[in-house]
C-alpha cells in the first residue's frame, strides 16, 4: 500500500500543464529557448540529446521540480513550473489535470518526502531529450524512489513534454509508466 501510495504522490509531482501557441517572441528571454531548438535532431543521433545546452537546462528543469517536491517541500515552486492546463498521466491512478494536480503537489509537499526519508533519484544514463521544432522538448527518463528502511523501491519511466513560454520552460505533460518494485539501494558505508 505503502508503495501505491507514494506512487500516486510521486506521479503528481511530475504534472503538466496545457499549451497554447508557441509564443515566438519570448525566446531572446532566455539563453536557452526556442531559437536553440533545432528543426531537427541531428541525423546520427537518433537516441536523443545526451548532453548540450538544451539538455542540460530541461535536466536542470527535472532537478528543480523534484527539489521542491522532496526536498524543501516548496509546492508554489514547484507547481510553478507547471503550465496553467497541465495534465498527468499515470499508469495505476489515471489521469489528473490542472489544479487536481496543483493540489497533489501541494499534499505531497505537506508530508515533505525528504524529511520522512524518501530520496528520487533519476538513474544514471537514462535521461534523453527530443527537441520539438517551435514547441520546445519531450525529456524522457527513469526514476526511481528509495525510503529509508522500506523493503522494497519503486522505479518507473516517465515522459515530460516540456513547452517554452513567456520565455521559460513550462511542463505541460506527464506520462508516469511502467511502476514495478525493485529492490532497494544497499545503503552506502561511511568512511
């Protein structure tokens, strides 16, 4: 239950809100809008962005958002980063859009994960970006969720569409994935 539970908190962290027309003007606001998109991912990369200006902004973007879901608890901050029609799809709980979302964000922040001793971790190399011509980017990865204690983790893979507007990257869409148990992290010796 446990698990099912944290499943369904830790998905609405990752919603997205809705898109409107891309809003050309906005891109000289930021060092990294859609003027650095390319129109097209370059031919001999077809397994995503690895690395670069694009794809070390949206992974900061991730940083962010589970920052403040986990760690510092900061719901306004992190459904500030979330477009205004967001939506979150969820393998086990379905769909929640707009401020369903805002409101799972801000229970899920309320019970602070990070001081109950849950951790996310995005897991090392599965992290790509897919530029979208006059859009922004689709970011898809893996993630898992360890708590201190638990006998079993959570992992699972997620889809992020990512909208630059009003010259910032926006989340506007969530596809959470693939939920299964693993087994949890060995926890690390000091030194």
């Amino acid at each position: 239950m446990r698990f099912l539970v944290f499943s369904v908190l830790a998905a609405s962290v990752v919603s997205l809100a809705g898109a409107s027309p891309p809003d050309q003007h906005s891109t000289a606001a930021s060092p990294v809008g859609l003027a650095h998109i390319p129109a097209a991912p370059p031919a001999a990369n077809t397994d995503g962005l690895q690395s670069g200006e694009l794809f070390d902004a949206l992974a900061q973007m991730d940083r962010s958002l589970f920052e403040a879901s986990f760690e510092t608890c900061d719901a306004a901050k992190a459904n500030a980063i979330f477009t205004d029609d967001v939506e979150f799809y969820h393998d086990q709980t379905g769909l929640a859009v707009g401020e369903q979302v805002r409101e799972n964000t801000r229970r899920l922040t309320a019970s602070c994960p990070g001081h109950r001793g849950v951790k996310r971790t995005l897991v090392p190399g599965s992290l790509r970006v897919y530029p979208i011509h006059g859009y922004g980017a689709a970011q898809i990865g893996m993630h898992r969720f360890d708590e201190r204690g638990a006998s079993t983790s959570s992992m699972a893979k997620f889809i992020n569409l990512w909208r630059f507007q009003d010259g910032r990257w926006r989340l506007a869409r969530v596809m959470s994935l693939d939920h299964r148990p693993v087994p949890p992290l060995a926890p690390v010796a000091a030194n």
